[in-house]
C-alpha cells in the first residue's frame, strides 16, 4: 500500500515538472519511477523501521489551521521587529510532551518552529526544549490546543 | 508591482549580506547564508516571470532543494566538529 | 473578474514585500542567533507564500502553477527542519540563548547538556 502512494506521488511529481505527454517521455518517466521504487525497496531493508505517512482528510483541516496560527503570530513578530524599543523577551524552557509515535512528534516540532515565536532546538523522549521570543507564545504552547489536535490525527 | 517585489528581495538580500559578514559566530552566517539563498529562490521565480525567461521554475525548485541539502550538510559539520566555537555566552538580556 | 485578480496580487504581493524586509531587518536587528532564527523564520514562512501566490495570480493557467505550488510546499516544509538543525549545532557548538527574564537558564540541568 505503501509503494501505492510513493509511486502516485512520483508519478505525480515526474508529469508536473516535464509537462510533455509523447509516449517516450512518459516512457522515461515511467522507468525513473521504477528506478526510485528499486531505491526506496532497498532503503526499507536498510531502515528496520520505514515510516509511514498515511495521506489522510484530517490533515488538511490541521494545516488549514496552522496557517491560520503561523499568520497570527507573523503579524506579532513583525510588530514586535519594526517597533523601536524592540520588546522581545527570549525564553528557554522544557515543554513536556505526550504524543509518542514518531510522525507525530516529527510534526510536532516542526509544527512549532513554523510557527514564528517559537523554536524547537532539541527533542528528547518525553519533552522538547524550546526558545521562545516572548512568555506569551510557551504559554500557548503549554495550553496544548496543537497537541491535542495532531493527537486527534492519529499518525 | 513586481519591479517592487524584485526590488525588495533583493534590499532583503543585502540585508543578509550585512548579517553574514558581520557574523558575530559562524552559525548566524550560515544562517543569513540560508535566508539569503531562499530569497534567490523568490527572486528567480518572480525576476523570471517578469522577463518572461523559459524554464525559470525548474531551476527555482532545484535551487530550493540545493539550498537545504547545503545547509543541513553545513550543519552537520558544526556538529561533528569536537570543538564547538561560539563566541558570545549566554546571559541576560 | 481580471481586475479584481490585479488588484489582489497587488495586495498579496506588497504585503510579502513588506514581510520580506522586516525580516531583513529583524535578522540585523535581534540580539542574538536564536532570536535571528525567529526572524529569518519570518521571510521563509509567511512572505514566500505571499509572494508567490501574488505571482500565481499573474500568470496564465498552465503547468507552472503547480510547479509553483511545489517550490512553496517544499519551502514550507523544509525550512523547520533547517532551523532546527540550525539551532541544534548553535547549542552543540556551546551556544546558550540570551534570555530576557531572570529566572535561570534550563541550559545548568543535566537534561539539556548537549
């Protein structure tokens, strides 16, 4: 199932970036495609646990409302940057976490440094440190809502 | 009003200049070295466009991904160094 | 209909202008590095959507569109795990971020030690 989206998604890839439909281009195309799945086969075996990213509905409502998060805070960052006293106050601190799987942390973290305000610099078992340029963003961030939205994923 | 676009990525991009060559330590170059390139990815889609050049986007999306491999390799090398040199101390603001 | 996508790509594209350069000048501005990754993340992550999607709305509908909408997608996607891994060879490397407050730094317990 696996190799189903890998080879949709290459295919995919392949017709935008040529954009030419004569059959020995997408002959080419269609044996490059088979080469990368050769590939990815053999770095399966090399990688015990290969990970799997499940394209699914409720992905695009949580990145619906990221962007929506990423525009707020961008808009309070570039206040805070063109305003002469310069009122940033950095923070670092642990912020504890509760999701486990791996795909969910990985979009976890990466969720938060998106997010201009706030930075993962380190992922540790069961906490992410974070570097914050104002108290306000780790309290947001304490209050959970995007954990509790990629927990509701279920990657 | 894409002359104004082009004109402001490239005020961007001295803006990053300046950063990189006054550092203070090597990670802010590299990461005015990394804005900096992702401007040049803006700048050739959209200076692209307004010359009407062929091809343009390929060459765009390449230099993105040129762009992230080449800062992930950098940085990977900071790391592996056993010598970590960072000038400035952490403190109070 | 074509005058009103004009007018829209004018504010798209004058609004990711202006993000552009304070990003520009919040990287010369910040105290420190951490704080300029911030700063940095502003350009990538809201002005190069603007941008671009201002430059969509220019164009004729062709495959470029979504040649576009890849270079965005990919700029969006990769640029946490740049700065990531920027700040994580900065605190390997010895650097501790300047913080505002008074509490003392997390940086003194064993967790965070690199």
């Amino acid at each position: 199932m696996r190799y189903l989206y890998v080879t949709v998604a290459l295919a995919f890839f392949w017709v935008v970036l040529s954009g030419h439909f004569a059959p020995l281009l997408l002959g080419f195309g269609a044996l490059s495609v088979s080469l990368v799945l050769i590939v990815v086969r053999r770095m399966d075996r090399a990688d015990r646990q290969p990970g799997e990213l499940v394209p699914q509905l409720g992905l695009v409502g949580y990145i619906a409302w990221l962007l929506k998060l990423v525009i707020e805070s961008n808009i309070d960052l570039a206040r805070r940057i063109w305003n002469p006293a310069l009122p940033i106050e950095p923070v670092w601190t642990r912020l504890d976490t509760h999701v486990v799987s791996p795909q969910a942390k990985t979009l976890y973290a990466n969720s938060i440094t998106l997010t201009p305000g706030t930075l993962t610099t380190q992922v540790h078992e069961d906490h992410f440190m974070i570097h914050a340029l104002s108290a306000e963003g780790i309290e947001e961030l304490r209050h959970g809502e995007m954990e509790r939205r990629i927990a509701r994923l279920d990657l | 009003m894409l002359t104004a676009a082009i004109i402001a990525i490239i005020v961007t991009m001295m803006l990053a200049l300046i950063r990189a060559f006054q550092g203070p330590t090597e990670y802010d170059r590299m990461l005015a070295a990394n804005a900096f390139g992702t401007k040049t990815v803006l700048l050739i889609a959209i200076g692209g466009h307004a010359l009407s050049w062929h091809s343009h986007l390929d060459v765009a999306l390449l230099y993105a991904m040129v762009n992230f491999v080449g800062t992930i390799a950098v940085m990977r090398f900071f790391e592996s160094r056993a010598d970590g040199d960072c000038g400035e101390e952490g403190g109070t603001l | 209909m074509s005058e009103l996508l004009d007018w829209l790509s004018f504010v798209l594209l004058l609004a990711g202008s202006v993000l552009c350069i304070t990003g520009g000048v919040g990287l010369l501005r910040m105290p420190d590095f951490f704080a300029r990754v911030h700063a940095a993340g502003l350009t990538e992550t809201l002005a190069a959507p603007l941008l671009l999607s201002g430059l969509m709305l220019r164009m004729d509908w062709s495959l470029d569109l979504l040649k576009i909408v890849l270079i965005l997608v990919f700029i969006l996607a990769t640029n946490p795990t740049a700065s990531h891994s920027m700040a994580r060879a900065a605190l390997h490397g010895g650097c501790r971020p300047l913080l505002g407050n008074r509490r003392p730094s997390p940086g003194e317990n064993a967790s965070s030690k690199t």
